[in-house]
C-alpha cells in the first residue's frame, strides 16, 4: 500500500491528535463525570402532556409551544413527494426557527492545541453527564427568555471578548425531526487567558479520540462542531504508522482528486437530485395526523413505531435554571448510523446517499449511507432503506467502528444510535442506486463548510477524523 509521506509534528493540531493532555489524563475525564454524575444529578420525571408548566396547546392549527412564545415549538407537518416509496406522510415536527450556537473554545499550550470541553447533562440523556463543546446554547437561552443566567463563555462567540475565529459554519440539525434548523458552529481561539470553572476543562483531540470510542460520552453537538474543524492534512501526521484501515484514511482524505468522481460532478448530481424530484410541506395540527394519535400523555403513531412526544419535568443544580418542563421526542430502542466504504481503485470511497427529509431547507442533503431510528422493526419491511442488510448481517471482519452515540438531550428522551462503519471487500458493491454517491474523505471534508451534509453524516465523520 502506498504510504503517507512522514513530516514532522510542527502543527499544534497535529500535536493534538496524538498527545494525552497535561490538564486531566482521560482516565481522570472519565473520573470528573463519575464525580459529577454523583454530586449533580438531574431528576427527570415523565409527566401528562398538558401538565407542561408554561407550554399549553394553541389552536390554529394545533400546536404545544412555550408561553412566551420562545425555544420551540412542537407542530404538525404533512409530507408529499415523488422521491421514495413512500409519496405521503404526517409527522410532528420540531419548529424552531432561531439560530443557536454550539462552539469550542481552543488555545495552544506548550505548542499543543486544546479544547475547553463542558460536563453537560440534558434531560433526554440516557446516561446523566456528558462531554459537550463549550458552549451549547440556543438564542433564547443567550438572551435568558428562561430566565436564568446566561451561559458561561458565551462572551467569546458573541463578539463581546476579542478571539480569532477559526470555524464559523452554518449546519443543518435532524431534518427528520427538526423544521429548517440550523445552528452555528464554532471554534475560536481567545486573545486574553480564558477563566476556568469546575464543570469545564482542557483536553486534547487525542483524549476526544479515546472519548468516542466509549458509548455516550461525547455528545452530538460536540461530534458537530469536530466534523467541521480545519484538521491538519493527514500526511502531517506521518501516518505509515498506523493500521492498515488507518493508512487507508489517511490516503482517502489527502487524494481528494482521486475519486469515481470529480467535486464538480458530485455537485452537479446534487443539484440534478434537488430539482428532479418535489417536496411539498402542508402544515397540519396535531391532532389531525393521519396515523397519530394524541392523548393526554403522549403523540405517538398508531403502529407503536418511529417516535413520540412525550413530557418531561426536570431538576438541576448543574444548569441556568434549577427547574422546568418541556417537551422531549422519544425514540425507544437503538437506531443505527451506518456508512459503507470500499475500495475503487486502489481508494478508499465511501458510500454517500442523498437525504430527502421534511426539515432540509434545500430538500437533499447528503448522508450517511443508512440513518434509521427503528431500523430493527422495519427489517425486511417495504420501506427499509437500501443497504441496511449489510449492517444487520454483517461480517464481524467488515466492522472499522462501532459505538452508541446518544443524541442531542435537550430534545431527544433517550435517543441512541449505533454508529458504524463497514469496509466491505472491494467489488462487494457493484451498481447503486441513482441516490447514492461514492465520495472519498477528501472531497468529504472539503463540501462540509458549505452546509451539504447531515448531521448524522457530520458525526460519522468527526469519528472517523479521529480515529
């Protein structure tokens, strides 16, 4: 195999991704959130749907939102497309049309890059603490509508400290559950020493490494904010070194001119897809979902599948505010978060599918190969998505990564995916269909700043950044 030629360590960066950090060992990271699970639990508590302190249902048509009109609101949409083999559907959706902020905070120390990494714990996490970015706020928590303090740091991403800006990206969140959602993702790096409190601290992007290899640590808004870091090309980091599949990232990622495809033609196909097929979104209440059913505790489907709306009521010593309700989507189970590569000519490519959802602003986006929420129950059903027999019955050889990764918590009970990475034998996968794409890492990494990706595509690739 051919080797990424070896330069040295001059980078903070790459630094970064190959040095345990001198603040906390990750062993001791792992200890901070034992610690802080045990001192500041959260207390959460499934309650009624119309038991929600200060969100009530509004007619018009039917809707559960905050009172002051702030955060999010749940709706009703309706669904109809020539995309798929499913022409019409009626979901709730997340409606929460303000831009947020998810942002690290990075200095170099000792020629070493760091981050400032937050201990965060959010209603919907299954497991109590995990590791976020420094700042994970919407506008309403930026400008206190929930009444409480305003978010530690959030000085240095809204202008009021000076700081040099090294990623400033608008991204899409789940255009499955939520309605045009973008936040903007962040990393700066301060001019003038950075106060640290307790439920913060310094680590490096090897420790984050480590970190995602263990199911929900780090939590999505953190996985969002690595997949668009400027990382240092791969042929810095001498990586002949490494392992086999390894090597082979390191050669998909630095030969972006090498795939199946040129940048100018896999955009092309993007826009071929975007105007060859309709969507058309019709706002419904939510009791007027065709196959949902609303009742005092929950919104759920008729067919026990998909998701639920369901209540919650939270307590915390460890946030701005130290009670509230609100509204979570439930997603019972394990959902999966699966991209297929193979190797084309020599290359490792991987499979790149186009995503039609009812929140994407530009109808397609691209994602990971399969992304189902209830891919158990819908196995060898009509609508199970292309390729998710690979996943179900893989060969453990094929298997390059594999954890559970929690969702965002402060929307989602209890949602988690496997993520999973399969690298079949080549010529396993011979003719796709006319929504799929084989990409290599290269040209990946150079469409993310321009908002094309999911999400769930994003976070398979802050995996795969540092693995």
């Amino acid at each position: 195999m051919t080797q990424a030629p070896f330069v040295s360590f001059a980078d903070p960066t790459a630094l970064s991704l190959v040095t345990e950090g001198r603040f906390r060992s990750t062993a001791e990271v792992l200890s901070w959130l034992e610690t802080m699970n045990r001192e500041r639990p959260m207390k959460v508590d499934l309650v009624a749907l119309d038991e929600l302190a200060e969100w009530s249902f509004r007619s018009g048509p039917l809707s559960l939102g905050h009172n002051s009109g702030k955060f999010f609101t749940m709706r009703g949409v309706r669904t109809e497309t020539d995309f798929g083999n499913v022409p019409v559907w009626d979901q709730p959706i997340i409606y929460q049309p303000e831009i947020g902020i998810l942002g690290f905070i990075t200095r170099v120390f000792d020629g070493i890059r760091y981050f400032l990494i937050q201990a965060k714990v959010e209603p919907g996490n299954i497991n109590g603490f995990q590791i976020s970015p420094t700042l994970q706020a919407t506008r309403s928590n930026l400008t206190r509508a929930h009444r409480g303090s305003t978010p530690r740091y959030a000085e240095y991403f809204t202008g009021k400290k000076p700081v040099n800006i090294l990623v400033d990206q608008l991204q899409s969140e789940q255009g499955s559950r939520f309605l045009n959602k973008q936040n903007r993702n962040m990393v700066v790096e301060p001019l003038d020493e950075v106060p640290l409190y307790d439920d913060f601290c310094w680590v490096t992007l090897a420790q984050i490494k480590t970190l995602l290899q263990r199911d929900n640590l780090v939590n999505m808004d953190a996985r969002s904010v690595l997949s668009c870091m400027p990382l240092p090309r791969w042929e810095m980091l001498g990586c002949g070194g490494l392992h086999e599949f390894g090597d082979s990232l390191s050669i998909s990622a630095c030969h972006d001119n090498a795939g199946v495809h040129t940048n100018h033609e896999l955009l092309q196909w993007l826009t071929w897809m975007r105007s060859s097929y309709e969507r058309k979104l019709s706002m419904r209440g939510l009791d007027e979902l065709n196959g949902w059913r609303k009742t005092r505790h929950e919104i759920s489907h008729e067919s026990g599948r998909y998701f639920s709306v369901v209540g919650v009521s939270v307590e915390s010593t460890s946030r701005e505010v130290s009670r509230w309700t609100q509204p979570l989507v439930y997603h019972p189970g394990e959902g999966i978060n699966g991209l297929i590569t193979q190797r084309i000519r020599g290359v490792l490519h991987f499979l790149v599918r186009a995503c039609l959802y009812p929140g994407n602003r530009d109808h397609f986006e691209l994602g990971s190969t399969v992304s189902r929420s209830d891919y158990l129950s819908c196995t060898g059903h009509p609508d199970a998505p292309e390729f998710l027999d690979l996943f179900v019955n893989r060969d453990p050889s094929w298997v390059r990564y594999s954890s559970i990764q929690s969702e965002e918590g402060g929307r989602f009970y209890h949602y988690q995916n496997r993520y999973m990475v399969l690298e079949l034998p080549a010529g396993t996968i011979k003719e796709i269909p006319e929504y799929f794409r084989w990409f290599t890492l290269g040209q990946i990494q150079s469409l993310i700043p321009h908002g094309y990706f999911t999400i769930e595509m994003r976070n398979l690739h802050a995996c795969l950044l540092l693995y």
